[in-house]
C-alpha cells in the first residue's frame, strides 16, 4: 500500500509569506490530488496533477514523478488561507487506489 | 456543472439513532466511495461501489451500511452499532475501475450527542 507522507504537519506564518507544504509518496501513482478543509468546513478540491505544475490565482501545485514528491505553494499569503491542505495520492493499489496523507494544518497570522 | 452533492453539510442526532448520509452525483460516474475523518488521522475508506447494485466494504466498515440502487445516489447509514460516530464524513466518484475523472464532495460534518 502506498505510504504519503506530509510535511510540516503545522505551520504558522505571516500574511504576506511565501508558504510551501510537501506531500511524499512511496510507490508510483497515476494522479495526485490536493485538497483543501476549512476549519469546520468542507472539502475543496485544488488541485489533481499527473505531471509538472498547476497554478491558480496564488496557489501553486508541482510534482516530481520521479522523486515521488509534490508540492503547494501559496504566494502572499493571506489569513482566508488558513485551513488544512490534505495531499492524495492515486495509485493502482487499495479498494479505491487512493491514499491521503494526514494533513497540514496551516495558520496564516495578519 | 456536474459534481457531487452531500448533504446537510452539518448534522446533528441523538446517541442509538441511525443516521443516513447523502450523496449525490450528476457525473455519470461509475464508482462512488465514502471516507470518514477523524481528527489528526488521514481519510480512510469505509465503503465503496464500483456499479450500481455493487458494493464493497472499506477498511472501516463495522457500524455502517450502504445501498447502490441508482447509479446517482450512494447513501451512507451510520448505525448504532458504530461506536464512535462522531467525525466528518467524504463522499467521492470516479468513472470506474481506472478512477480516471476522481471527484470529491465537500462532505458531511456528524455529531452525535
């Protein structure tokens, strides 16, 4: 089964910050989606990569298929940013192929 | 635009009371999934349906029931015999077995008092 790894598991900055989350994998997937929870909120879908780079508006998505390893990027970062970003990794293995990590929870402090 | 619709987004029920969860999609997806959340632990799955009719149990399915009797519709049924039903609750859908066009919902937040 694969195994995805996040990091850091919580971040705290300031508005205007330049934040990058990490997500890892172990074995070769298909597509990688990146999620986003508001605090007692829903899921919002960001981000589903398969290969190179996503932007949209000041979020920034990258995976590096060969080193089993994606990014998200937020420029300027804003209080509104604060949430948890949920990496999934999608891959042959599992009922449903998919694997999420635990989440980073993320602060954005003005 | 199509995508999945869970609803109520907050729900509330009383302790030995089952409780059903709805999912809906309008994507002509063959596959629907559901996952539970709770806090510090990643999303894990509970049940799934690969075609109408059809349905496995996740790695989680001790409490839960589910029906597939429309190809739109995958309710979730958390029973009273789910020991800690307290959590959120995901609903997904994909094509089918190759999980192309994966789409989540934006979920379901459960609280039993």
């Amino acid at each position: 089964k694969n195994e995805v790894e996040q990091s850091p598991q919580n971040l705290t900055a300031q508005e205007g910050e330049f934040i990058t989350i990490n997500c890892s994998y172990s074995v070769g997937i298909s597509a990688l989606h990146w999620l986003q929870q508001h605090p007692g909120g829903g899921i919002v879908s960001l981000f589903m990569l398969s290969s190179g780079k996503k932007k949209h508006g000041r979020l920034i998505a990258t995976i590096n298929i060969q080193e089993k390893h994606s990014s998200l990027h937020i420029t300027a970062s804003h209080p509104r940013d604060s949430a948890v970003y949920i990496c999934a990794a999608l891959s042959g293995g599992g009922a449903d192929g998919l694997t999420f990590g635990k989440g980073t929870h993320l602060i954005i402090q003005p | 635009d199509g995508g999945i619709t869970q609803s109520p987004k907050y729900l509330f029920r009383k302790e030995g009371q089952n409780v059903t969860l709805s999912c809906e999609q309008n994507l002509n997806h063959d596959a629907m999934y559901w996952y539970r959340q709770d806090p510090g632990q990643g999303l894990r799955l509970i049940y799934y349906s690969q075609i109408v009719n059809d349905f496995q149990k996740g790695d989680i399915a001790e409490g839960y029931s589910v029906s597939r009797e429309k190809k739109e519709s995958f309710p979730l049924t958390v029973t009273s015999a789910q020991k800690n039903p307290t959590a959120f609750y995901l609903c997904a859908s994909s094509m089918g077995l190759d999980r192309q066009g994966y789409t989540f919902g934006s979920g379901t937040r459960l609280t039993v008092v």
